[in-house]
C-alpha cells in the first residue's frame, strides 16, 4: 500500500469514528468503530494502519486512535 492509500485510510477511520456513534458513550463508540472496521475493511487494510500508527498518531481522532489501538491487540492476540 502506498502512502497515499494510507491517509485514505487514516481519513475513513476519523470518518466512521466521527459519525458512527452520535450520541454514544466514548466506550460504546469505540466498540462501535472496531465491529465496523474488523467487518468491513480487509486483513491487509488493517494490518497496514496498525502496523503504521505510530507515525501518523496525530493525525487521528481520539476514538479513531483507541479502537485502531484494539484492533491492533486483536491482530497480534490472534
């Protein structure tokens, strides 16, 4: 995946994080965010925004930022 493949990723993970769960708890909305990620975004998808996280931290919301960071124990654990 190129660079650019990468902030689109970073950019639809702010937008489903954004929008997903208004009116949720914080809790609920990153629960929320990781079902919809882990369903709907392939293997590849996810492993190449978790494995880069750390170089473009400041670029995600903090719900965005907490569900990637499940996501990303969930990727390891399995």
């Amino acid at each position: 995946m190129s660079e650019n493949e990468l902030s689109h990723l970073i950019k639809m993970a702010n937008q489903i994080a954004s929008n997903i769960g208004i009116g949720s708890t914080e809790e609920d909305c990153v629960k929320k965010v990781v079902t919809h990620i882990t369903a709907f975004w392939a293997l590849p998808m996810r492993q190449k925004i978790c494995a880069n996280m750390e170089e473009f931290a400041e670029d995600l919301n903090p719900i965005a930022t907490k569900a990637l960071l499940e996501i990303q124990a969930n990727l390891k654990a399995a």
